[in-house]
C-alpha cells in the first residue's frame, strides 16, 4: 500500500494522460517548427515541443480550477506553464535514466495498472472518452503505464536509503502539530426535506409548508421518522430514512446549521426553512469536541512522514540529474 500510494505522489505530474516525449520528436521544418508542434527545450538531444507543455499545462490549470478564483487562475497561467515544462524535463530524464538502468517489468504489472487506472472511472465510456480527450490510445495508455512504472521503480532503487521515521519523530511531530489532530464537535441528523422552487407562489410555498407540518405531527405522535422520510422527503437522504451522518458546526446551511446544533440528542426540530425549502431535523447522536490521541494518530503520521522524506529524496535525485544534464532552449534571438 505505501509503495503505491509513492507511486501517486511521483508520478502524478509526469505521466498518465500527458502525450509522450521521448523518441517522436518531429522533423524540422523551414520555420524552424517541428511537425507535432514547436521545439520548447531538447534535455540530452531530445526534444519536448510546446503541444506536450501545453498539454501538461491544462492539466495542472484543470486540478487547479474551482479551487482559485477564475481571475487569480489566469493570472497563474504564466507560472503553470513553467511548472509544467519543468515537469516535462523531470519526466523526460527519469525516462532516460531508466532506460539506462535497463529496468526490467513484465507485461502483467502494466496490465494491472492498467486495470487500476480504469477501475477509476465510473465506466468503460468514461474512460473511453477520457482517453480520446487526452489524445491517447488505449495502447498509448499502455506505453505511458509502462514508462511510469519503469520510473516508479527507479526511484525506489535510486531512494531506497531513507530512514523510516522514528516513533519519537512521530511524537514530536504530534506535539508541534497538535492543532491538525482537534476534531470539533460533531452531530448526525436525519431530515425530511420538502423543497420550495423558484418559481413556487406564496401559496404554494405556504401549501408545502403545511404538507411538512402535518408529517411534523405525525413523528411527534410516535410515527418513525425514517420511515416518513422515506416517504415524503426529496434529499437524496431519503434512501437511508433521511440520516445525514456527522457534520461539524458551519458545514450546513446557517438556519439548518443553528436549528440543528440547538437540539438535543433525539429532539425534532419545528419546520426550519432554508434556501432548499422546508425542513424537519432530528438530532440522532452527538459527539463532543475532542483531540485525537498520539497512539490513534501514528501509524498516519509515520506514514506521513516518510513520504515526505521521500519526497525530498526524489526532489533531490531529479535536481542531480538536472545539474549533469544538457537542457537546451532553441535560440530566438534571430527572430526578435
């Protein structure tokens, strides 16, 4: 397990669904261009053309994309695209090096990578058309999961030195860091949605309303409540009799929020409207604010800790490379 969750760490940026750069460099032509895009760098001799680091720059905008505001992402671009030619050059010289090391792997490892990668999409069409998206065949694919393993195992020999952290590593770690381990205090509830839409009159509104009142009622009566959620909510909770599971203070909406923290475990609330429509909530269960004790948390922070120490390991491996590498950039001084 810990040797593939390294594999993720290592290889996310360099291979899967990034068209290859090694030996299909194009030829040149008048421009100065080569067909399949323009020469950006040659690492050793071999060429990385801008498709490739234009290629491997969407994807790093794309994982970045609803996590920065649009305005602060184009404002990134130009440093994306350094990430992503340094990128490219980090992969093309792993891919020498391991051709230098003449890495041996048998077809059965690329094919059950291969079926892990699928395994990843909710279905065959997804995955075809993640791969038509990304300009590859599946025996494309089959090549670039070959390269990745090749390199994967390069840098477990190459990095194999580390030392595993140290209980007391764990400890102190544990103790600077205390404030990662806190858990908030937690409830779990059920609840019954009637939702009110855009378009609904006041009367219409005030009809839903009085729908949820008369369920109201009847759990108040005695009736159980999962089996009325079942019944008559429209959350997609209804399947499991309306439970919502734990969720710390802030994570619901403000009146959802402040109605449901206000109960006591098995109180129902009255009708509680928010921006989905009208709710009942019952509180089911409750768990005070606590620390995670060291003993539940070390096996995390061991395990923590030791990718990021191979993670340097690997940053430095890369940067030696680089020192004794010749990486050319094509010179534009004729055309400015």
């Amino acid at each position: 397990m810990r040797s593939m969750n390294f594999a993720v760490i290592v290889i996310v940026a360099l291979m899967l669904f990034v068209s290859g750069c090694s030996d299909k460099g194009g030829q040149e032509t008048a421009d100065g261009s080569t067909e399949g895009g323009i020469m950006v760098v040659t690492v050793n001799g071999r060429e990385v053309l801008e498709d490739q680091v234009a290629q491997e720059a969407g994807r790093l905008l794309s994982q970045l994309s609803g996590r920065v505001p649009p305005e602060q992402l184009e404002s990134m671009r130009d440093m994306v695209r350094q990430q992503a030619l340094d990128n490219m050059i980090n992969r093309l010289l792993l891919e020498q090096e391991a051709e230098k090391a003449k890495i041996e792997i048998t077809d059965e490892q690329v094919t059950v990578r291969v079926d892990q990668v699928k395994g990843g999409f909710s279905s065959e069409e997804a995955f075809t058309e993640q791969l038509a998206t990304s300009g590859l065949t599946e025996a494309g694919l089959m090549q670039e999961v070959e390269l990745a393993i090749r390199i994967e195992k390069l840098l477990e020999e190459r990095t194999s030195g580390q030392n595993e952290t140290e209980e007391q590593e764990a400890r102190e770690f544990y103790i600077e860091n205390m404030g990662r381990f806190k858990q908030a205090e937690q409830i779990k509830t059920s609840h019954i949605l009637i939702p009110v839409e855009e378009a609904d009159t006041e009367e219409m509104k005030a009809e839903k309303k009085q729908k949820l009142e008369g369920i109201l009622e009847k759990v108040r009566g005695g009736a159980d409540f999962a089996e009325l959620a079942q019944e008559h909510s429209s959350c997609p909770s209804k399947a499991r009799g309306g439970d919502l599971g734990f969720f710390p203070r802030g994570q619901m909406v403000g009146e959802f929020d402040e109605a449901a923290f206000a109960l006591e475990v098995g109180q129902v609330s009255d009708v509680v409207e928010t921006q989905f429509g009208y709710h009942i909530i019952k509180l089911t269960d409750k768990k005070a604010a606590t620390t995670v004790p060291f003993d539940e948390s070390k096996a995390e922070i061991m395990s923590f800790l030791d990718s990021q120490k191979k993670q340097q390991e690997v940053a430095t491996f890369i940067d030696s490379l680089r020192s004794v590498a010749t990486i050319q950039y094509p010179d534009t001084s004729s055309t400015q």
